[in-house]
C-alpha cells in the first residue's frame, strides 16, 4: 500500500488527538516499518489495518466507522491533489465509472508498483442507480463507502447508498448501490 495513505491517517489522526498520542499509539503497535512512512513507498496494508483498530480503540470510534471517516478525508485529499481527475464529470457518477477506466490508469503511469483495487460500475433504474463492485486484497469496504460518500457530498449529487458485502475465496468484495434522490 502507497505510504500516501499511511501519511493521511497520521495528518486525520492529528485533528483529533495530539502528535504525542499519535507516537505512542505507533509505538505501541510494533510494525515492520516502525511507523516510519514515506508517500511514495510501498508498505504493508496490515499496518494499515492495525494502526486504524489501534486509533479506534483509542478514540474509541468503530473500526468501520473511522475506515468510513478515513474514506471522506481521502476523497477530499484526491480533490485537492489531483484536480484534474474531476474535471470534465458533470456528477458523481460520471466520476465512480471513471475510476477505474482513467483514474487507475493515470495513478499506474505514476506508481507502476501501486496494488490498485478493481471498481466495476453498471447503471441500473434508467440512470439514477449506480451498482459500483469492489474487489481487493485489502479489508477495506468501509474505506470505499467513505470514498463513495465524498464523491457524493463534493459533487452535491444526494443519493442512497446500500452496501453489502460480499466477500468470497478470501478477496474483499462489497457491492454499493447508489440512488440518486431528490
């Protein structure tokens, strides 16, 4: 996993507890890295996972709750990092079916040795239901509703979103359908 995600849990971490508390949660967690992360290298999504259960524990937020958190500080991140993503996309759907067709395309060129998740997307409901399939290695469903949800606020479409998780031979699947309402 790029330590450009590592590196936005610190800064979201620091929003709401102290840099003291931060080091000592990394301290105590004992990771292969020793908490020491770059934005361009690559580390293990177990520390993710474990430096995401050990900041709930701490502030004492749900783990699906801080991943979904964690997803709406992403989203946000990507916007302002890389405009030009969402340039041209009338609305959040224009922007999810993008994802993995130009998004992951152009995140590629720049990090060839990014383990990027799949997103399939299929419109459903004449148009105003979006069904968007996640599939990764990674244990982080809660983490794509939260990247879902951003896109949703940011391009002010509202909209419904169910997501079921449908997990098989050991890759993390969930699938999220979105409706838009008025």
């Amino acid at each position: 996993m790029k330590g450009m995600v590592f590196v936005e849990l610190f800064r979201m971490a620091e929003t709401v507890m102290s840099e003291d508390e931060l080091d000592d949660i990394i301290d105590k967690a004992d990771l292969q890295s020793d908490g020491a992360y770059t934005s361009v290298g690559n580390y293990p999504c177990g520390e993710l996972i474990q430096l995401v259960v050990a900041i709930g524990e701490r502030l004492d937020v749900p783990i699906a709750a801080l991943q979904t958190q964690f997803g709406h500080w992403m989203f946000d991140r990507f916007v302002k990092g890389y405009p030009e993503f969402f340039e041209g996309k009338k609305d959040a759907f224009e922007m999810l079916e993008a994802i993995d067709g130009e998004v992951h395309v152009e995140v590629r060129k720049l990090y060839p040795d990014a383990e990027l998740p799949v997103f399939q997307t299929e419109r459903y409901a004449e148009g105003e239901g979006l069904k968007m399939t996640y599939a990764s290695d990674r244990p982080l469903n809660h983490f794509c509703l939260g990247l879902i949800e951003g896109c949703i606020e940011h391009f002010k479409s509202p909209a419904d979103i169910k997501m079921h998780d449908i997990t098989s031979d050991n890759r993390c699947q969930a699938e999220f359908l979105i409706e838009r309402t008025n």
